[in-house]
C-alpha cells in the first residue's frame, strides 16, 4: 500500500515511522499492572520445572521473572530498558536482571525456555529476535510467546490517528510503533528458521484499564507516547481529550475503560 499524509478525516495512514517507547517503570507498575498480571496465566503454559534454565524475554519490572523463579526454575530476565532493569534489580535483588535488546541477544549457556509475555510486537526486526531464540535454546527446547495480534487495539490506534490528522499531524499519524502478525504470518517465520508450532492462537482479549476515570489517555501516555512527540502539551491534552471522548461509546463500560486487545499466543519446540 502507498503511505500518503492527508488531511482528510475519514482516511487513517498505515505505518511509516519506527519509534520505541520510552518506559516509566513506576507508571507501569501502578497503573498498567494489567500487563504482567494477566501475564501469570501465560506462566501456568510454560509450566515451569524446578532446575530448568528459563529466560524471561522483555521482562520489564520483573514481576514475572520473580514468578517463574519461585517454581524452583533458574531464570534470566533481560530488557532493553535501562529502567525497567533497574526497577526490577531493587525488586527482585536475589535474581539476574539483564539489559539486552530482544533482537540482538546473547548467551553462551542456553535455555530450556523462552518465555515473552506482551513484548515482542515491540520488536519490528522480527526474524532477527526469532533467530536468537532459537540459537539460545537448547535442543529440545520451547517457546512459550503472547504478544499483540492482528487488529490489535485497532480502535484506540484509529481514533488517536484521526485526531492526530484533524490537529495537524500527520506525520505523528503514520507513526508505526508495534508489529501486529496474524497467526499465519508469525508461526511462518517461526518454521523458517526450524521452529515446530505446537500451539497457535488468536483470540479477543478486551482488557480493562486501571484508571477508571482517563483510561484511555492514561494507556496512551504509557504505550503510544511515540505518536505524540514534538507537540507541545496543551495540543496533545486537547488530543488526548478528545480521543478518549470519541471511543467513550465503544470502550467505556459499567464505569470501566476497556482496551481492544486482540493477542496471538504461540508455543514453539526446537
């Protein structure tokens, strides 16, 4: 498809721009706990094992991590935030925390386990971090992965598009700050490089917020701040207002924000 900036309302540019996010590991640990908790039941599929060497992928603040090691499995988390990191180091002292990128990650020792909870549709070098998996495990070894899926938070990422267009920022709009793939898409390059797909599925997952009051607004700040950057703060708060206004309809129920989550879970052995 052809990326054109317009200035039309109605039409909503696909991505253009890759951008990370810039992770506050004390706002994500108070009002998008969400993230890690539903995380606890991805924990109970990789069904750790005492003495079993695991790493935790993008372990943010670590609340996971501690998790699995508490099953008596010898875990290793590792994240590209310096912050998180750090956050997750006072947390869980007792346990190894490390900073390394998802697509470009190293250990001489390998792992029984990989498991990524709510990460890797951060990581648009795809193959490459599907490559250092599968040279990090030993072999048999497994993959236990939740990530956003196709659609996902499609109308969140609509309406702040639209608005960003009507106040005059395009550019921001074709902002491409995630990798949402299909179940088709993803096991594909897992087979390519030697996976064998166990397990693949994608499926609705409508989260509720934490914040009851700025729902919306709030999980932008945290995760899409990407698409706001170079706007002075008094354009992105009418922004933001007006997003939230809009998906009031749709995502605002029995006084609880609900964002539209749509995940693709997928266990892979080498």
């Amino acid at each position: 498809m052809a990326l054109t900036s317009s200035q039309n309302n109605n039409e909503i540019p696909n991505g253009k721009f890759s951008e990370g996010a810039l992770w506050n590991p004390d706002l994500y640990n108070d009002k998008h706990s969400f993230v890690f908790k539903f995380g606890e039941d991805l924990v109970a599929v990789l069904n750790p094992q005492p003495g079993e060497r695991i790493l935790d992928l993008g372990c943010g603040t670590g609340y996971l991590t501690s998790v699995i090691a508490n099953t008596g499995a010898d875990v290793i988390g590792i994240d590209n935030s310096m912050e998180m990191i750090a956050n997750a180091r006072t947390a869980y002292p007792q346990l190894d925390f490390q900073v390394q990128s998802a697509s470009d990650f190293y250990f001489e020792d390998r792992f029984d386990a990989i498991f990524s909870n709510a990460v890797l549709h951060w990581v648009h070098e795809k193959e490459e971090c599907i490559d250092c998996m599968y040279k990090s495990l030993k072999k048999p070894g497994r993959i236990v992965i939740e990530m956003g899926g196709r659609d996902n938070i499609e109308k969140i990422l609509k309406a702040l598009q639209k608005s960003l267009i009507k106040h005059g920022f395009p550019e921001n709009a074709l902002t491409s700050l995630w990798y949402f793939p299909s179940v088709g898409e993803y096991t594909a390059l897992l087979e390519k490089r030697g996976f064998k797909v166990t397990f693949a599925v994608h499926y609705e997952r409508e989260t509720k917020l934490n914040d009851n009051e700025n729902g919306i607004k709030e999980w932008i700040k945290m995760f899409g701040s990407a698409f706001l950057r170079g706007i002075d703060n008094d354009v992105i708060e009418s922004i933001l207002n007006e997003v939230q206004n809009n998906l009031k309809s749709v995502l605002y129920k029995n006084e609880h924000w609900y964002a539209d989550y749509k995940r693709l879970r997928v266990i892979a052995v080498k």
